[in-house]
C-alpha cells in the first residue's frame, strides 16, 4: 500500500497541517531568538579577548618604559655625581662634598624607584582591566547559553503542546470517536470541514 500525500491537503485535514506547520514555525522562531543571543555573546568575547589582548601588550610597553625611564634617571644622578666629586678634586673627603654625593645618591635610588612603581602600576592596571574584560564576556556567554537553553525548552514545549492540540482537535475523534462504543459507525456522522470532526472511513493508504 502506497502512502497518499495529497489526502493530507485535502480540507478536512487543512486546519491540522496549518497548526502543525504553524507550531513548527513557532518553535523555530524561539531557537533562532536563544541561537542568536549565543552568537552576539561570542562577537561581544571576541572583541573584549582583543581588547584584554591589547591591554596586556599595552601593560608590558608600560613597564618597559618605567625601565627605560629608570635607567635614564640613573644616567642622569651618576653625571650629577661625577660632577660633584670632579668639582671637589683633592677635597673630595670634605664633609660637605661626601653630603652632596650621598643627596645625589639618595635622590637616584628614589627617582628610579618612583619610575619603576609608576610603571609597575600603570601595568597592574591593565591587566587587571583585562582580566575583567574576559570575566565580564565569559559570564555574558554563560549568561547567552543558558537563556538559549531556556529558550530551546520552550520551542520544545511549543511542539508538544502543538502536537497535543493538534491530536485533540483533529485526531482525537478520528482515532476514538464520541461515542464510539454507543453509536453503530454506519450512523455517525460525516462533517468534512469541521475542525474536530472526521468521517471514520477515511483512510490515508488508499
């Protein structure tokens, strides 16, 4: 026996394959809105992993900046130094040049030092910055995720629920008519076009 498709368009049948095509599209609807939701959030992690990506390059170029700052800093107090002792010449034990190369000592170490951490800092923050970016797209994705599951349960629910409208509209009274066991078959009644009603000699194989 060959399976007839076209008594599935014929009008008694029509109401139920629009509800089913209906319910499809519904539910197709809803997937694609979670669907769509999970690709925005992959596009808003990508681009915070190239913004986390930059600020960690930016953080190094900061660091080795102070470096560079500090060790010019550091050129800089030793001339300071040599000067004063070549100003000093055989007096460089006076009490008063050994003061001055000790300041100019002094200020280096904190000059170079102050370089350093200013540059450190900038640093840390950057990255820490970067750490939020990644943590903020990665709790959007998750967050992305979980709404499409959500919204993959409801196309889901969509679908049963289409199916069961669809059976007891349509299939219910086919399958087991009002009444069946109380009126002879030769006498129920055959309404074509109704929604809920069905002539029980229908069959779909002929």
């Amino acid at each position: 026996m060959d399976f007839d498709f076209g008594k599935m368009f014929s009008p008694q049948y029509l109401p139920a394959l629009a509800l089913a095509v209906g319910s499809g599209m519904k539910a197709a609807g809803i997937m694609g809105v979670g669907q769509a939701g999970v690709q925005a959030a992959q596009r808003r992690q990508q681009a915070a992993q190239f913004e986390a990506d930059q600020l960690r390059v930016n953080a190094g170029q900061a660091k080795a900046a102070s470096q560079r700052d500090a060790y010019f800093k550091g050129l800089e107090a030793d001339k300071l130094i040599s000067a004063i002792r070549a100003r000093a010449g055989a007096g460089g034990s006076d009490p008063t040049v050994l003061n001055l190369i000790a300041e100019a000592s002094a200020r280096k170490a904190f000059n170079m030092q102050a370089a350093l951490y200013g540059g450190e800092d900038k640093a840390r923050l950057m990255r820490m910055q970067a750490s939020g970016k990644e943590f903020d797209a990665a709790t959007g994705m998750a967050d992305a995720k979980k709404a499409r599951n959500a919204y993959n349960f409801q196309a889901l629910s969509t679908v049963v629920s289409g199916g069961a409208e669809i059976y007891s509209k349509s299939l219910k009274d086919k399958y087991w008519p009002k009444d069946s066991m109380l009126v002879p078959e030769a006498e129920r009644p055959q309404v074509v076009g109704e929604f809920n009603t069905y002539g029980p000699d229908v069959d779909w194989t002929q």
